[in-house]
C-alpha cells in the first residue's frame, strides 16, 4: 500500500537559516509527489508539485524539492527561512484519481 | 484564497445526531474530495466526486454519506455522530481527477461532538 513518512514531528530553524524537511514514500508507480503547507486556522496550499521530468522542482515562497528515486525520498528546502514560514507541511503522493496519501506532517518552528 | 469555499467554520453538536457540511469548489472545477483531519489519523481521504458521479472511495465510514449536485457544490453527511467523529473535515477541488490537476482546498469545517 502506497504510504508516506515524514520522520520529524517537529522542526525549529532559525530565521534566515536553512531549512530540509524530510520526506520518503512507498509506491509501486511512477510517484507524483506533492508537498502542502497548512497555516494555523487555514486549509492546505501546494508548495511544489513532481511529476516527471527535472527532479528538482521550483515552488511557491521560495520552496524547492528534490525527487530521488532510489532513496524514495522527496525532502523539501528552503535556503533561508523567514518568520512567516511557521507551519505545518505535509508531504503526499498521488495514487490515482488524486488519491492523495498524505504524510502526518511536519510542524515548522522559526525562532527570531 | 483558493475559491473552495466550506460551511459552517465550526459545528459543535451532541453525539448521535447529523449534521451536514458544504462545500462549494473552485469555479471551473468539477472534481470535490473530502478528507478527514484528525490528530490521531492525520489527513485521511474520505471520497470524491466527478462531475456528479462519485469516483473513488477512501476510509469513509457508512454512517457518512456525500454527494455532489448539479451545481457542483458538494455535501457530506455525518449521522449517529460519536466522540471520535470530531475532526477538522476539508473539502478539495481540482479541474478534474487526473493526477496532474492540483487540488484546492479550503478552510475546512471544524467539527467538535460533546
């Protein structure tokens, strides 16, 4: 079954620092891979989305991420991260009919 | 703002009752999902609707029904309501059901039973 792990509950990462969040995936398929952010009180918007082509995919707010096939891995980067980034991100695969799996989520602290 | 826009915000109701939660896509989209929020089972698909026509079926219990109506907007249906019902509930939207159409989501509708 198609499943999704994102490793770190939580992440704090100083402001203007960088930032790698984690993300592995188990599917049989191709994968199209997406990662969301989810603001407190809001809904889910998509960061960057990977279907094929260049492995490494440009999003919004400065987000990008990398697909590496033999590590199953999709992790997230930013390479400066403002205050305004604290949240919650979720990594989630496509399985179909946009079936989304998604992961439990990781929740972005951003310390001044 | 994504343009799904979902109703009420917040519903806080006893157990054993129903309530109903609404759904409007995005304009131009035909395709809802809904998907369940909760702390214990995380981000759960629950079902989605094409055009009217339901298309797939995710972890979604039989005391919950959805449909879409013609105007596209959509309703999920929660009955015999317990404890653990309570969850954020989203509604998504995309153009269509293919893989590569990015889905929309809203705000949700947080519902709490006491």
């Amino acid at each position: 079954a198609q499943s999704v792990t994102q490793p770190d509950i939580h992440i704090t990462v100083s402001e203007g620092a960088s930032l790698e969040l984690r993300c592995n995936y188990s599917y049989g398929a191709t994968p199209y891979l997406f990662w969301y952010v989810q603001s407190p009180g809001q809904g889910l918007q998509l960061l960057l989305k990977y279907f094929s082509g260049d492995t490494l995919v440009q999003g919004i707010k400065g987000f990008e991420a990398e697909f590496k096939r033999s590590q199953s891995s999709f992790n997230l980067r930013k390479p400066s991260v403002h205050w305004s980034d604290a949240a919650e991100y979720f990594c989630a695969v496509g399985t179909g009919f946009q079936k989304l799996v998604f992961g439990t989520g990781t929740r972005l602290l951003v310390s001044p | 703002d994504s343009g799904v826009t979902q109703t009420p915000k917040h519903l806080i109701t006893a157990t054993g009752q129903r309530v109903t939660l609404r759904c409007s896509p995005r304009s131009g989209d035909l395709s809802v999902y809904w998907y369940q929020q909760s702390l214990d089972q995380g981000l759960q698909f629950l079902i989605q609707y094409y055009n009217g026509e339901e298309r797939a079926k995710g972890n979604i219990l039989e005391r919950f029904s959805a449909q879409q109506f013609p105007d596209l907007h959509s309703e999920l249906n929660l009955s015999s309501l317990e404890l653990g019902d309570s969850a954020l509930y989203f509604c998504a939207s995309s153009v269509d059901y293919s893989n590569g159409s990015p889905l929309h989501f809203g705000n949700g509708t947080r519902l709490t039973v006491t």
